[in-house]
C-alpha cells in the first residue's frame, strides 16, 4: 500500500517527516501538508508531528552537506509553499545525503532546478519586503507598516529592519495571513492584532491614530516622486516590472495619481 | 519648518535634479552605531519606480538651482528664466530623516548648482552631510557631488562623510566641452577625481592597518556623460569610459540621452525625443565590458564608429567573428561561453556547474534560462535543430531580426531609427 505522510505545514514538521522516512526505511508517495490533505482511498495516511530534535538533526546534516552558498536552499524553496514542493525537496534531501558531490549545483536535474527558482522567488519577495514597506508614524511614535507579501518572508527581513532603525518601535505586518512582527528597542515579537485601526486592504492607519506630522510628508514624499519624473521618457512596462502592481495599495506615492 | 515652503522647494529642486541619471545605494557597507540611524546594504535597494521607470533609491535633489554658470545643455543655466530657490541645511537634513525613518529612501544625493564659487558651495553640501553624520547619528547612503574646481581639503572633507563621490565629466571631448560650457574645463573635472581615487586607495591600505579608520567613500566614484548633444562617436564614448574605469577606478559611467532642454541654444541638435535606443546600446556595451570581459576594440572597432542600434553589442560581436562560433557548451570555458549571445552571467555560471554531471542538451539550457531564440546559432551541444549553423552573416543578422519581430513585441522608440540616426545627431558644423 502507497504510503502518504502529513505534517502540520511548518519547515520543522517537513523534516520531522524526512527523519522518519530515513528511520522507517520507507520511500514516501507523497508527503503533504496536513490542510491541505485530499484523501487518497488506496493509500495509508500518515500523520507525523514535528519534532524539534529530529528536525534539528536533519537541518544540521543538510547543512553540513550543502556548500556555503545554497545552505539556505531547502528552507527558501520550502517558503514558496509550491503544489508539490514537498516531494522535490525530500528527493533532494535523498540526493544530498547519498552523493558525495555538491548535488545543489546540478542544474539538469529538474528539481534541483526547480528548487533554485522557487528560492529564488522567495528571497527576491524578500528584498520587496525590504524595497516597499512604507512605515507610518503613529501618536506614540510606532513605526507601522501594513503589507502583503506573496510569501511568509517577513520573518526573514526582520534584522534589516532592526540594524537599520534600532532607536525606533515599528510593526510590520502582514495582512494575509494576519501576524506581524513588534520590534521593542530591544527584541522582536510576534503579534496578531485583534483591535485593527488599520484599513485592512492597504494597512493605512485610521486618522485618529496617525502622527499629525505624517500626512505632511507623505505628501513631500507624493511631491518629489512626482518632480523626480521624466516624462519624456516614460515607460510604465518598466515601472511594473520593477515594482509590481499589487504592492500599490500600500505606497503612498501611488495614491491620488 | 514652514510647510508650503518646503514643499515648493521640494518640488522645484527635485525637478531640476532629475537630470542626474545615478541613483543607486550600492557598494556601501556602513554600520549603524548602537543609537544611530541607518545602515548602507552593499546590494543597494531600490524603494519606488518612477513613470519613466527609473529607480527611486535616493532623495535626489539640488541644495539650490542658482547657478554661475552658462553651460548649454544644462536646464539650470544662469540664462536660463526660471524660478530659484535654495534648502537651507536645517531642511535638508529633517526631509532625509524623515524620509529615511519612513523607509522611503536609502539615503541622500546631493548635487548642487554653483553659487558664488565652486568652494563655497561645497562647504554648504559639506555641512549638511556632517550635520546628518555627526548631528544626528546617521549611518544611511550619502552621495555629494564634488563641485569641479573646488579645493583638495573641501574634497576630502566631503570623502569622509559621503558614501559615495562624483564628479560629472558630462561631454566626453575636451573642445566639445569647451564649446558648450566655456567656463569648465577637463581640468577642473579631472582634479578632483584623480584626488578621489588616490583617496580612496589610501584609505583602503589605511583600513588593512586600522581597522577603525575611518571611511572615505567607500562606495567608489561615478561620473555621468550626455549622449547625444555632441558629434562623439559611440567609439569615442566607449573608449573614454573604458579609459576612465581603467585608470580613475571609476565604479560606474552613466549615460544620459540628451534632452533637448534648451532648445533655443543653436550650439545643440535638434531631437525629436531623448535617444533612448542608443543610450541602450551604450550601456549595454558598458555591461560587456565590466562583466563580459569585452575590450572596446571587439565591440567597436576603427572602421565601425556608431553601435549597430537593431542589435545588441554582443550579437553584433558575434556576427562579425562567425570563425569563434559555433561553441560547444559542453568544453568551452567560461569567457567562452560568456560571449555567447543569449546568455547572460547566470545562465553561464549555471552552464559551467550542471555540465559537470551530464551532458546537456538544449532542453536543460533552456530551462536553465539561455535564450535559445539566439543562441542556437551559435552553440553546439547534445541535440539542437539541424542546420542551423553556417549562415552567412547578413543572412543571420536578418534572421534573427525576423524571429525577433515575430514575437510581436515592438522595441521601443523605434522612430528613431527609420532616421539615419548617424547624421540626426550630430548638430551643426561650427
């Protein structure tokens, strides 16, 4: 009988289910995230719960393995939670384990391939996250910001964030999947807010709670994006290549064109 | 501050430092301090994009659009009727901070027209760059422009607070320049950017010893030149530029297509827009040479003075040197592969490490990411169409145009082109 492991969809679970592949000696059909679980009649289902040791064994192994520069690569390429993803890192996994060259280069092999492009989409959402998060000052000088990455990848911009506006308290939060991360002047935490006084569409603060010095500069900052144009050389294929539509709602300057 | 003001400023300066093609925040790795502000990211981010889709990285203004001198292709020139107006510092400095807490920039890019003498009006840029890094603890992207003719002490003041220098050679011939800005001169340019680069050299050998010395620009130097407003050849530009990477250590030549803002001035051609199709082509000839290993004598030669403006720099290199073609994928090495056309540094890099485990074949180049549109001509590996080699090369030039066209996808600001661009761009005889 094909066997079909699930796990509880966090990077943790999924190499719990690779440490229990290896132990049980089993070769899994698929391994899937338990909500997104669609019930398979011939095959057994089975649940395997995240385990931190066994995760951390693996992790240790995987990185020991792979070259400096893709050390991150499983991880990144697990974040883009791609239809099928699961199965092309353990073949990966698999790969990296039983050869004794650096697999993460051979770029014939589509997952292998695969598995460098979806990294790659993850951390160029990652720079956005670092390109378009726009902070507003609220009354008692927090720092917010309201956006929505495609990814979970706030969590990896963080430090930036916090080595470049140590002496200042921001949110950044993501609205899709309702969580953000509060920087203290000393550490992070992660937060959902339950009392929104934020519009949820473009994580604009409410009027009541906003600095009264903010809406002056956004619109300074409105008034040099306009100035700073040269309309002879327009280009708008270009400026959506770069920045991409669904992040306008939250820019300030792209509001009131 | 008051706010109309400021916002009048604003608008005016920023408009007039439009001008200025550089606006990236690379090549810096500046700490924060422990209660400081900002950082330098060495890849540089940028934050917005323009209609003209140009990157907003930097607060690109002018401490003040008053300027003494009469350069002709410059919008600021002192003939010119226009309304003027200057930042004080205190503004200056309260709009970058508050730009910067907001994530809006990466930092400041100050420029300036010349007021009273070139060392007066560094000693106000200097200012506000010290205030920023000594008044309120900030650590983002600076990047001055050094003022020509300014004195050695105020150009190395300014070294120590920026991130970045420049000083804009702007018309690539001497007599040309002499022409359109009888008050400047290559000395004037020269001067100071030679001081910057022995400064920057020094520092670094300074840096190996101490490791807290100071910095002093640490993200190099840049110049800008106009394209288009004089007779150069795209030779003359390429030769110049590669001359200035080589021997002033520059990190990046911009090229700005003219625009006819002055259209008054005789001294100028007439344009019928900006042309943006060989300032293209420049720059990708710049990329060859930085990243490709090009020389300038294998992108242009003596007897070809203008780049082929219907194909890129490295496809016309191909055309003309068919006996280097077709390469094997599978042996050739890296700069070899590099001058492929439709490969770029990533495809090749990705090439040299998957071919180690099996051969390829054109499938596995193409989902590597080799425009095979334009490199089958050009290759051999495992299986590819037959046939397809041994073109003459007029008959592979418009094949290839061909299958381009077929995509539908017209290049933009084509009109240029039905012109003999040669001839529209150069101005008069004088």
């Amino acid at each position: 009988m094909i066997q079909i492991f699930t796990y509880n969809n966090t990077f943790g679970g999924f190499l719990t289910v690779v440490f229990e592949c290896y132990r049980r000696g089993a070769y899994p059909a698929d391994i899937r995230p338990e909500a997104r679980m669609q019930r398979n009649v011939f095959g057994e289902h089975i649940f395997i719960g995240s385990d931190p040791g066994k995760a951390e064994r693996v992790w240790r192994g995987l990185r020991e393995k792979i070259s400096g520069k893709s050390r991150d690569l499983p991880f990144y390429a697990f974040l883009s939670e791609a239809e099928g993803i699961e199965m092309k890192l353990y073949r990966f996994i698999r790969r990296v384990f039983s050869e004794h060259f650096n697999v993460e280069t051979d770029f014939g092999d589509p997952d292998v391939l695969f598995l460098n492009q979806m990294a790659r989409k993850v951390k160029r959402e990652a720079m956005r996250m670092m390109q378009f998060v726009r902070f507003q000052r609220a009354k008692d000088g927090l720092y917010f910001c309201g956006i929505e990455p495609q990814y979970d990848v706030i969590p990896l911009v963080i430090n930036h964030y916090k080595k470049r506006f140590p002496g200042q308290k921001w949110i950044i939060y993501d609205l899709k999947r309702d969580y953000g991360i509060f920087y203290n002047l000393k550490e992070f935490q992660e937060l959902t807010i339950a009392k929104k006084e934020f519009d949820t569409l473009n994580g604009a603060l409410k009027d009541e709670v906003l600095n009264e010095e903010e809406a002056f500069y956004q619109n300074l900052w409105r008034v040099y994006f306009r100035n700073i144009n040269i309309k002879e050389r327009k280009n708008l294929r270009l400026q959506r290549q770069h920045m991409p539509q669904r992040f306008w709602r939250f820019l300030p300057e792209m509001q009131g064109q | 501050m008051n706010g109309e003001l400021v916002m009048k400023k604003l608008s005016l300066l920023a408009d007039a430092a439009k001008y200025d093609v550089s606006c990236v925040s690379s090549g810096s790795k500046r700490r924060n301090t422990v209660k400081g502000l900002g950082n330098g990211v060495a890849c540089g981010i940028c934050h917005s994009f323009t209609q003209d889709g140009r990157c907003v990285s930097l607060l690109k203004v002018l401490m003040t659009n008053h300027c003494i001198y009469d350069c002709a292709y410059c919008i600021n020139r002192r003939s010119n009727d226009r309304p003027r107006t200057t930042f004080t510092i205190k503004e200056l400095v309260r709009l970058t901070i508050n730009f910067y807490r907001r994530n809006y920039i990466e930092g400041l890019f100050l420029s300036s027209g010349v007021i009273k003498s070139p060392d007066y009006t560094m000693e106000q840029m200097i200012a506000v760059a010290k205030e920023l890094r000594l008044g309120e603890h900030y650590n983002g992207y600076i990047h001055l422009k050094a003022i020509p003719g300014a004195s050695a002490g105020l150009i190395r003041e300014a070294g120590f607070y920026a991130d970045r220098l420049s000083v804009n050679v702007e018309i690539p011939t001497e007599k040309e320049l002499k022409r359109l800005a009888p008050q400047k001169n290559f000395k004037g340019i020269f001067n100071p950017m030679v001081q910057i680069r022995d400064g920057i050299v020094a520092n670094k050998e300074e840096r190996k010893k101490f490791r807290e010395a100071p910095l002093f620009a640490p993200a190099g130097q840049s110049t800008q030149m106009i394209v288009g407003a004089t007779p150069e050849t795209d030779r003359q530009i390429l030769l110049f530029s590669s001359q200035l990477y080589q021997a002033q250590k520059l990190k990046r030549v911009y090229y700005s297509g003219y625009l006819p803002v002055n259209g008054y001035d005789k001294r100028l051609p007439a344009l019928p827009g900006p042309p943006l199709v060989r300032e293209n082509r420049l720059y990708q000839s710049d990329w060859l040479m930085r990243f490709y290993g090009f020389q300038v004598h294998e992108i242009l030669d003596e007897s070809q003075p203008f780049l082929d403006l219907s194909i890129d720099p490295k496809l016309a290199y191909a055309i003309r040197n068919l006996h280097l073609y077709p390469v094997d994928v599978s042996k050739a090495d890296y700069e070899m592969i590099l001058r492929i056309p439709g490969v770029g540094v990533q495809s090749a890099q990705r090439i040299i490490y998957a071919r180690r485990f099996r051969r390829l074949n054109s499938w596995h180049l193409q989902k590597i990411g080799v425009v095979l549109k334009r490199a089958k001509y050009f290759i051999t590996c495992n299986e590819l169409p037959p046939k397809i080699h041994g073109f003459a090369p007029d008959v592979l030039k418009k094949r290839i145009l061909a299958e381009n066209r077929k995509k539908g996808r017209e290049p933009q600001n084509m009109q240029l082109s039905l012109f003999p661009v040669k001839q529209m761009i150069l101005p008069p005889a004088h």
